[in-house]
C-alpha cells in the first residue's frame, strides 16, 4: 500500500502546459517563467516525487543492500538467521528480503515454504510506521545493521518499509505462481520499457542463466519491476500504478522459458 498526493502530479502538469502553451505561442522564455514564478511556486519538487525516489532506492536496499551501497557480501551468516535453515549461508542471509520476503509477509507469504523458510515474521505490520521507529528496528540487536550504513541508506529502507510495500496476493495467485495481469495491456509496456535492454524475448542481458520468462518467482519480479535492480540502470517503475507491473509480468509469463 503506498500513500500518493495526486494533487501534486496534477499541479505540476499544469505548470508544464502552461509553460509550453507561452513558449509555442512565440511568447519568450523570460517572460513565460516571470508568468509562472507569479503564479506558482515551482522552486521545490513536489513531494510525491523525492518519496518515490527514497522508497525505490530503500526497496533495491532491501533486496541487496550491499550492493547498492558497494560493500563486500558479509561472509558469515546473519546471527538471526535460523540454525534450521542450512540451505542458504553467508551474504544472502544478510538481506533484507531473505527473512522478511518479496511480500514484506516472511513466514506468512511465499516464504512460507522452499529454500528460503525461516519462520521470521513480515514487515507488513510496520506499513505507515514512523520512519524512525523502523530504522530503531534495524539498528537493534537482533538485527545489527548499525553503522554498517549511512543515515540516508537507514531513512530510505524506512521510506520503503512504511510506504512501498504493496498487497502482493492482490497481484499474484500464490497458487499458480502467475500474475493476474492482463498480458496483452502488458506487452506494450514491455516493448517499450524493458526490451532495449532484456530483448522482445526476454532474452538479455546475456549473462542471465535464463530468460526472463523462465525465471519464475512472480513475487521477486513485482518487488524488481517497482523499485529497480541493485546496482544496475534498471528503472523503476513505482510512479506508475501498481496494476501495470502486474500486466508486464503477465506478459514476461507468455515469453520463453529457455534460451
Ligand atoms: C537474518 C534474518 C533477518 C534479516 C536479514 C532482517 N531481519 Fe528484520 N527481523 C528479523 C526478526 C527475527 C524479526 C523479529 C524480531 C522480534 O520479533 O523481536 C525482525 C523484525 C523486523 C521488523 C519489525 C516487524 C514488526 O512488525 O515488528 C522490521 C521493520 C524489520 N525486521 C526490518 C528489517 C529490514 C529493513 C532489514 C534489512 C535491512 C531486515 N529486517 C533484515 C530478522 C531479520
Ligand atoms: C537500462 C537497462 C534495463 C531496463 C530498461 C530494464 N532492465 Fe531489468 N535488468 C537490467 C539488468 C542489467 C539486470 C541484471 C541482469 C543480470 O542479473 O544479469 C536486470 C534484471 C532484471 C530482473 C531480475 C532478473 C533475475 O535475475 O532475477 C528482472 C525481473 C527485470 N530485470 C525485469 C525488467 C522489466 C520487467 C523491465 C521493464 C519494466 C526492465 N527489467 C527494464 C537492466 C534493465
């Protein structure tokens, strides 16, 4: 669930068109920002827009924050990662999303069961939590995560954890593994957005062990198509209503399952 002001979005495509209307009437520049200035004020960005910032790069953080913030992997397993589970070790145990899951459910989402179990709770319960009582959270003894950090990484993993979050089981049938997009409104999406870089097959980049379509972890990919891949140019697609991440993964399902 995320919270939006779309009265800011609108406020600012008004300032636009009134711009382009002054400029294309052949009214000059100087004039046309006097108007403007007058009218509006336009020296702050509209909040809307530096939260979504800090709440994508707070969920690439929360997917990998080492390498966003190009740390080396710690070596170790996490102390709170559970003795029981030996499928995974080092590094990976570190990250965010290895207890907690895609879904912010942790053992009551899709990691509930396979190799990532652990039985940890989500982080559902902090959605619209103050930010300072989950970066608190984070620099707790269970988690250790002080000073390995800096103040701007704690407030943007905050930033995702009380507003970026979204009701993944609205989007995926846990089931079947699919999305409950539409693929066919997906696919003008993905051609568009991610085909320069993944190809219209879903086959790049080519150092990816398979294709998009063959990955299949729908949860994974609604959490990387709304915040970006860590450490890559990637964008992220969190402005947009989250509906049409569930219609480009629709369509990824449609593409090959091998290369
Ligand atoms: C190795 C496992 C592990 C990792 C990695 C981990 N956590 Fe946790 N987290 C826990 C456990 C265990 C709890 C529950 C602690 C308790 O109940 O006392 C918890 C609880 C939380 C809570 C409180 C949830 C609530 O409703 O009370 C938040 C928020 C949280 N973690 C955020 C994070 C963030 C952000 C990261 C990554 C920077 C992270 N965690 C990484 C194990 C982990
Ligand atoms: C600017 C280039 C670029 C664009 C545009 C882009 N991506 Fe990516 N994406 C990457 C790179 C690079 C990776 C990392 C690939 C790797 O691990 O080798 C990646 C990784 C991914 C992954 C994770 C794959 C895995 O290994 O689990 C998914 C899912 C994904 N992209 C989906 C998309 C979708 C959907 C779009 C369009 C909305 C998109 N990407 C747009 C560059 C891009």
């Amino acid at each position: 669930m995320r919270v939006m002001t779309f009265g800011n979005r609108g406020s600012e495509m008004t300032i636009r068109k009134t711009l382009s209307i002054f400029l294309t009437s052949g009214i000059s520049l100087a004039i046309a920002l006097a108007f403007v200035a007058g009218t509006v004020s336009i020296s702050t960005s509209p909040a809307w827009a530096e939260d979504d910032a800090s709440i994508a790069r707070g969920g690439k953080l929360y997917d990998k924050w080492y390498k966003v913030i190009k740390a080396d992997g710690p070596k170790e397993n996490h102390p709170a990662w559970p003795a029981s589970n030996t499928k995974k070790k080092g590094g990976v145990t570190h990250r965010c999303k290895s207890c907690h899951g895609w879904d912010g459910l942790g053992k009551d989402g899709a990691y509930a069961s396979g190799s990532y179990k652990t039985g940890i709770k989500g982080v559902n319960g902090m959605i619209g939590a103050d930010t300072a009582k989950i970066i608190a959270v984070m620099k707790d003894k269970t988690h250790g995560y002080a000073g390995k950090m800096d103040d701007k990484d704690y407030m943007d993993l905050a930033m995702f954890v009380s507003k970026g979050q979204v009701d993944m089981k609205k989007y995926i049938d846990y089931g079947a593994k699919k999305s409950k997009g539409n693929a066919a409104k997906g696919a003008a999406y993905y051609n568009t957005i991610c085909a320069g870089c993944h190809g219209m097959k879903g086959e790049l980049p080519k150092d990816m062990p398979k294709p998009l379509g063959g990955i299949g972890n729908p949860q994974e990919f609604i959490h990387k198509i709304l915040n970006g891949q860590p450490g890559e140019p990637m964008p992220a697609l969190l402005a947009l209503d989250v509906s049409i991440t569930a219609d480009i993964l629709a369509h990824i399902d449609t593409l090959p399952k091998e290369k």
